[in-house]
C-alpha cells in the first residue's frame, strides 16, 4: 500500500478517542488526510487521545453511537470518502456486567452507522472493524478462516459476532448497485502497543504493576492468544479500505489481520518477553480466580486470504512489539511528548517496510 492514497481524503472514523482510533487517526494525519471523528468521551484516564491533542488534529464530536440521527448528521455533514466503524464496548468482562450496553452499543450501533453510510452518497469505501472473537471458538489448534461459523460466547463476542451478521445483511441488501459504497469487516487478534490504558487488558496491566513497584498479575498464564502491535491490523485495515474503494467487487467482504504463528503465544510467554524488555527486575506471578467469568483458551486466526487477495503480511513479531511499546512507555513517562512518540514510531514503521 502507499499512504499516498489518503493524502487529500475525508476520513470518518467512530471510535477515534479510544486507544486503536486514535493510532488510526494519528497514521492518517501523517498522511494528509482530513479526519472527521464520532465517539463518547476517551474511555480511560488518562488517555492516548488526550495526550496526543488529537482533537486539535481532526473534526472531533464526541457523541454517542446509539444517537442514531445525531450519526447520520454527522456524516452528512462531513460527507466522507471512507468510514472506518470502531466504536464499541470492548472489554469482555465488562460486557458481563453491563450486556445491555455491550448490545445496544456493539449491535444497533452498528446499524445506525450503516444507516448513516447508506444516506451519504459521498462514502465509497466502509470498513466494520470486529474482532477475532466473533467465531464459534472450538478451541482448536488451526486458526480460523473467514468463512467459519459466527457465534461469540460472552455478551461482547456474541454482540461482535451479530455486528458481522448485520453487516452482512446490509451490505447484501442496500449497498448492491455499482456506485453504492464498498462494505467489508475487518477482524483482529489482540492488539498491543504504547498508550493502552484499558483496564482487564494484559499489557496495560503489566505496565500498571511495574511503574508502581509491583509484581505483575496473571489471571491464566497458560491462554493462548495471536497478539500483534496496533500499526499491524490498522495497515490492514487502511489496505482494505482502500483496495475496495478501487474495485468494490474485488475486494469487498470479511478478512482476518492476525500474527504468524511465531506471535501466537500464551499469557505466560507476553509477560516473560515484557519483563526482559522492561528489565529493572520485573516479574510476574500468577492468581487463580474462584468464579471467574469464561474466557476462551485457545484462539488464532488464519489470515491467508488478507495475504494472498491483498497482499497483507504481519511485519513486527510479538518481540519486537513487546520493545517498541516499552520504548513508547519509558519515553513518555519520562517527559517526552506522547504525539511525538506515537507519530515517531508510526514513521518508523511505515518507512522501514515501504508500505
């Protein structure tokens, strides 16, 4: 791919104050995109987005995604060439407590920001961004493909799983003719990287434990997760977004963005590989819950056709993800500007492997 493309657009995003929106808004500022932005309130504090100024950067509203006609106006007004949709609830435990929410937010937020494509004839290309957790997980030892059965467990996964559907349908049902908009699903492994402040996430949790002197906590050191950096699925995303903006029938549908094999590893191996990347005597240690809510065991993607229909290819493995997000860490809390960084490290990656 070659930014290049952006350079010029009108990008929508719902979801830009949260961690992954805000690296997706900072990558399209670098290239010379217009960004229009639709989310609640940065969901932590502190916040990537907030100590980034990304609102000073792009046309920030801060709305909630279940306002379905304040939506519609939004993008109306902005009249974008590409919406990407990350706006949810996405923390599994939470959707326990609060599967209402989770729903309304995950699964009718999804049809309002449909709707709101489908009453702009501006927008050509619209991502769905989704998760690795919509399929029906047998805990098997291959990876899923995109054709699999859809059937998330917990209340988040499930209303993942419904978002895919519904997209399906729409696109199926109103987005058919030639010069209607491109509408594809992205789906991603466990993301990491610098300026996640999420709670019940590992890596936040890690660096949590060690700037306050504390030993890390591991709920299941033993789970197998395909974890990759945040500028990883984003590139994918961006590649697909703008290969169907091009071809509509090509490229459009549903595609993994997932590590290798080699960055599909447990709980246990990611905390290992933060600790000798952090130094400084971090270590870990390991408390079993009693009544703990499930959470799966074993998950990976097979990501072969964003390889072979893209040509998408994972480019920084898990260690080498662990160190740059421990650069990140270490140079903001010792005063650097977190822009800076997160826009350093954005350059970085995106001139090394020429994409």
């Amino acid at each position: 791919m070659n930014l290049s493309f952006y350079n010029g657009k009108k990008i929508f995003i719902t979801g830009h104050t949260g961690f992954k929106g805000t690296w997706l808004c900072r990558i399209l500022l670098s290239a010379g995109a217009r960004v229009a932005g639709y989310s609640l309130e940065p969901p932590t504090v502190p916040s990537l987005f907030v100590s980034t100024g990304t609102a000073k950067d792009t046309d920030s509203i801060i709305a909630d995604i279940r306002d379905g006609a304040k939506l519609r106006d939004a993008v109306n007004t902005f009249r974008p060439d590409i919406v990407f949709h990350l706006a949810a609830q996405p923390i599994v435990r939470t959707s326990y407590k609060e599967p209402v929410i989770t729903y309304e937010t995950n699964v009718m937020g999804t049809v309002n920001v449909l709707e709101a494509v489908r009453s702009c004839d501006s927008v050509h290309s619209f991502v769905n961004v989704t998760t690795d957790k919509v399929y029906l997980n047998r805990e098997w030892a291959w990876g899923y493909r995109e054709n699999e059965e859809l059937c998330g467990f917990d209340p988040y996964s499930n209303s993942k799983s419904c978002s895919e559907l519904v997209t399906y349908s729409y696109k199926n049902s109103f987005f058919t003719e030639r010069n209607s908009a491109a509408i594809s699903t992205a789906r991603s492994g466990n993301v990491i990287g610098g300026g996640d402040y999420a709670p019940d996430r590992i890596i936040p949790d890690c660096i949590r434990a060690v700037e306050s002197g504390k030993e890390i906590i591991l709920r299941n050191s033993n789970s197998i997760r395909p974890y990759q950096h945040v500028l990883e699925c984003l590139r994918g995303y961006l590649m697909l977004a703008e290969m169907q903006y091009e071809n509509k029938e090509k490229y459009g549908g549903s595609y993994n963005f997932g590590p290798d094999d080699e960055s599909c590893i447990t709980t246990g191996k990611l905390a290992d590989l933060f600790c000798g990347a952090w130094g400084s005597g971090a270590s870990w240690k390991v408390i079993e819950e009693v009544d703990a809510p499930h959470e799966a065991n074993f998950l990976k993607l097979d990501c072969s056709k964003s390889k072979t229909v893209l040509g998408w290819y994972p480019k920084w493995n898990i260690r080498t993800a662990v160190e740059k997000i421990v650069e990140w860490e270490k140079s903001v809390s010792s005063g650097n500007s977190a822009k800076e960084m997160t826009d350093r490290q954005i350059k970085e990656y995106f001139e090394e492997y020429h994409v």
